[in-house]
C-alpha cells in the first residue's frame, strides 16, 4: 500500500522519511529546506519544479517499499 500521495505536504513527507529529502534533492528538489515548502503538497512542488508528481510518487514510495 502506498504511504504518500501527491496531496502530502512536503513537511509531512520528511517527518514520514527524513531520508525522503535526498530523494527530491537529486530530483532536482533543492528548496526542500525553505519554509515555505513545508507548506506547500508534493503537487504543488512539483509543478514549480516543472517535475512529474505522480512519478516522484511512485518513486518515493518505491523507495519506502525497500
């Protein structure tokens, strides 16, 4: 069963996984750190990042599976 969906609050996620972080980071995620990414969902995120949500989904989830 998937632990994060797109909805998730970047915040959320770290505390979820603080190994979560190097995840985005390489994704190209490098604001993780700035307050307001702790409010804003992983869609959001993304789409600043002009990044896939639904791929990073299944790759941090992919990642918590391990």
């Amino acid at each position: 069963m998937a632990k994060v969906s797109k909805d998730m609050l970047i915040g959320e996620l770290l505390q979820l996984d603080s190994n979560i972080a190097p995840l985005l980071m390489r994704a190209g995620m490098h604001c993780i750190g700035c307050p307001s990414s702790q409010m804003e969902s992983l869609e959001e995120a993304a789409m600043v990042h002009g990044m896939d949500a639904d791929l990073l989904v299944q790759q941090i989830n992919d990642f918590l599976g391990e």
